[in-house]
C-alpha cells in the first residue's frame, strides 16, 4: 500500500465542486451551491456524512488550496484552458456524452483529447489517494472520470471504492465504436461497485466487460480473474441498478411556503392568467428533445387545438457548454422555431412561447413547477431526469400532470405519467392534449402514487442504498 497523507473517511470525486465561486460587487468572494442535478442530489448526503468532495472550481489556470465551504471540505483540482478544451469540452462532451446517449450527436474521436481524459484522471485520482484516510469509502462520480477507480485501486488497494454513472451505458453495438473502449472498462472495474440508473444500463456494461476483458459475470456479479484491472490477484465486484432521485421533503417544504406559493400565483398573472401553463425546464442540450417538443406545441397551435389566448408554454434552457459547437447550433435553432410560433401565434396581449435562457434559483423553480399545469419531459435520452421528478415533489395538491419520455430512467418509476415517444409528433401531440384536458380527478389519480414513489426513493435513499450495497460488497470480498 502506497504512503498517504490524508484522514477523510468519506470522499465524492466530481469532475467539478458542488460551489462555484461568485465575486461581490466590493470585490469579496463568495460559494455559492451549483445549478444542475448532481449538486442538489448529493449535497444532502455530503452534509450528513460530513464528506470531503474533490473537483475542479469551475476557473481556468487557477490554483486553490483546500479550503471549506457549506459544511463541506473542499478540495479543488486545478486545469489549464487547454485541458478544459481537450479533456471536458472535447473528450467528456464531443466523445462519450453523443456516443453514450445512442450517438444523437455524431461523436468526435481525437488522440489529443484521449490523452488529456488520461492525464486529468490520473490527476484527481493522485489527489483523491493523498485525501482519502485508511479504508475510506470513495464515490467516484460520472462519466468524466472512468479511468479514476482503476487508478485509485493500483495507487490504494486499501479503500472502498464505488462509482456511480448519471448517465446512459449504452449498447455495445454502439459503444464498440470508442477507439479507447477496453480502457475505460478495465478503469471502471477498478470499483468495488458499479452503480447505474437504469438495469438496461448496468447489462450493457456488463455486456462490454464480457466483450473486452477476461472478467465473466454472474447476474450482477463481475468475476475478475488474477491480474485483471489493475488488480494483482482475482476479485469480485458488482454492477447493478440504483436510480438517483432528490431531496423530496425539501422540495416539498420549499413548494408549501407561503411566500412560493404566493410567488406561483404571481407568475400566472404575469403570464396573463392563462388557463392552462405548460412548462418545460431543461439544460440546452440536444439530447433534452426541446425541438422535438416545440414542433409538436407549433403543430398543435398550427391546427387550432391549442390557442395561445387560454395556453402558453413557458420553456427554461439553461446555458450549457456553450463553447461547443453543437449547442451553439443548438441554441440557433431553438431561437429560430420560438421566434417563427411567437411570429405566427402571439398576438399583442398574448405570447405562444415565453422562452427563457437563463437559470433560476430553487425557490423560483419551485414557483414555477406549482404554476405549472402541464410539465413537459421529452428528452431523446436520459439518464434519470430529476426536473421530473421535482415537478411531482413540489405538487403535494395533487395537481398537475406530467408528460414523460420513456427514454428517461424517470419513466421506470414514474409509470403514470403520460408516457410518450418523443420522435412520435403526433403521439406526442396526443398525449400532451390529453394532459390539458384531463380531469382535477385524473390528475390526483396519476399524480399520487408517483408522489408515493419519490416521497419514498428520496435521495436518501438511493446514497443509503448505493452505500449499503458497497459495503456488502467489500465485506464479501474481504475488502
């Protein structure tokens, strides 16, 4: 066992911190938690465990010392602008993010890129290895980050080290085209536990490991034989399915405020006081489906069935990547069919489309999904999709309905939403006429049990579980 300085019992490894640092008007500097799912998903759990979270600050060419934050220990990673280019931009989301969500953008295959993937991952897991005390347990997170628990487990054979993937693992049809495929699975079972959101997920990883490596596989177990994945003698571990979710009760609590439920009613009026709010909130990402759900919302208003007089559609899309070409693009043509429906549909008192590109804080989205009489969720392909999953938290009245892609990990718990193919326009179409037009009492009918499901598979759950389960594992094998 190498020598290691550090004392964390507890470790989340991210490709980037849980805080991005703001800087006040007079000059001071402040945390403040990031937007997006992996944050409010693990930041709970952080605080309970008291855990320390290694990752990049967010800023190019910058050195940090540990430092805390949040009731967290922080410990950042630095990059340079060219391996940000090379190792995120390029590798991380012009390679694995297309390739792994079934190839909806053509991936982009560079040597360059391939060695800065390499380089940075065996950056954080030098650090997370001088972090991490004697037998810690290590949560590596997501798809930047493959190659660490193969690394950690050459440099620490003594930690417990679980990875957990938000993302698709697609089919080895598909995943057979990375140049770098047996690498990044000799690197994931480097972990004691492989965790997936969805089971088709985890047979897919599974399939690969047979495909690429010695290792054969028994259900979810994974047999390495002697001197596979950087491992001097034989091993076990596991793949399986454990689907994020959020922090339920603080949703719900936030969506019971006076003051949001206030701000909801706000909203309507400043909407006009339409009788029907549809909404959609996502990340601009071609994945997301958002042309997809604009065309069938145009084509609705197009053939008289939605009228922008007693409907509008309120779409977020939050900056994202916006130095990679493809969401550049993205973001063009996004804007050119809002401003064709707004040009065709909205009149001088009344806009089809209110499209908003910008992020808000919790307590407005909460208002929103209150406002909100109709979520649209549409996306090609998803891992999970919390903003799903947020909507029914914040509905405690009941309210409400949920239009969902089935190709979303969200659409194996939350079975009675209005389920729908989003390259079906039509069907599409349909399912979103049959949530406007639904009943108060078939709203509450679907809307119950799938307040039961994420009430009860919080994100608590789902860290005790994945935790549980690691600690299983690592006991069995004597870990």
């Amino acid at each position: 066992m190498s020598q290691h300085s550090g004392s964390a019992p507890f470790v989340v490894v991210a490709n980037r911190l849980p805080l991005d640092r703001v800087t006040e008007p007079d000059g001071s500097v402040d945390w403040r938690p990031s937007p997006g799912g992996l944050v409010s998903a693990l930041e709970p759990v952080m605080h309970r465990n008291q855990g320390t979270w290694v990752g990049w600050p967010g800023t190019p060419d910058e050195k940090l010392d540990p430092f805390e934050a949040a009731g967290m220990q922080l410990v950042p990673v630095s990059l340079t602008s060219e391996e940000v280019s090379d190792y995120y931009e390029g590798f991380s989301n012009a390679t694995l993010w297309p390739l792994y969500h079934d190839l909806a953008a053509v991936p982009q295959f560079e040597r360059r890129w391939w060695e800065a993937y390499r380089e940075i991952n065996r950056r954080f897991a030098d650090v997370v290895a001088d972090a991490a005390g004697a037998r810690a347990v290590v949560w590596v997170q997501d798809y930047q980050l493959q190659l660490v628990p193969g690394l950690l487990r050459a440099r620490r054979p003594d930690l417990r080290i679980g990875f957990f993937d938000h993302i698709p693992f697609p089919g080895y049809e598909i995943y057979s085209q990375l140049p770098w495929r047996r690498q990044i699975v000799e690197g994931l079972l480097g972990a004691d536990l492989l965790g997936f959101q969805r089971r088709d997920d985890a047979s897919n990883f599974l399939r690969a490991c047979r495909r690429l490596t010695g290792a054969s596989t028994r259900g979810s177990v994974i047999e390495l034989p002697s001197g596979a994945a950087g491992g001097a003698g034989a091993r076990q571990l596991r793949a399986g399915s454990f689907p994020i979710s959020i922090d339920t009760a603080g949703l719900e609590a936030l969506a019971r405020r006076d003051d949001i439920q206030d701000r909801a009613r706000e909203l309507r009026r400043e909407l006009g006081d339409p009788e029907v709010v549809l909404l959609g909130v996502d990340r601009l990402d071609y994945t997301k489906g958002i042309l997809h759900r604009l065309r069938a919302y145009g084509e609705l208003l197009d053939e008289g069935e939605l009228d922008p007089a007693y409907a509008v559609l309120v779409q977020v899309a939050s900056p994202s990547r916006e130095r990679v070409e493809e969401y550049q693009h993205l973001r063009d043509e996004v804007e050119v069919i809002v401003g064709r429906i707004n040009g065709d549909h909205s009149s001088v008192g009344t806009t089809a489309i209110r499209y908003l590109h910008q992020s808000f804080s919790k307590e407005e989205m909460a208002a929103l999904y209150l406002a909100a009489d109709v979520m649209l969720v549409t996306p090609l392909r998803d891992g999970m999709n919390l903003v799903a999953k947020e909507y029914v938290a914040c509905h405690f009245d009941l309210r409400g309905a949920l239009v969902l892609s089935e190709f979303t990990g969200a659409a194996d718990e939350l079975r009675h939403a209005f389920l729908i193919n989003p390259y079906d326009i039509d069907g599409t179409k349909a399912s979103i006429l049959q949530a406007v037009r639904a009943s108060p009492r078939e709203a509450a009918r679907r809307m119950q049990p799938m307040r039961r499901r994420v009430v009860e598979f919080d994100v608590h759950h789902w860290a005790n579980t994945f935790l549980g389960a690691l600690d299983m594992v690592t006991e069995m094998s004597g870990g």
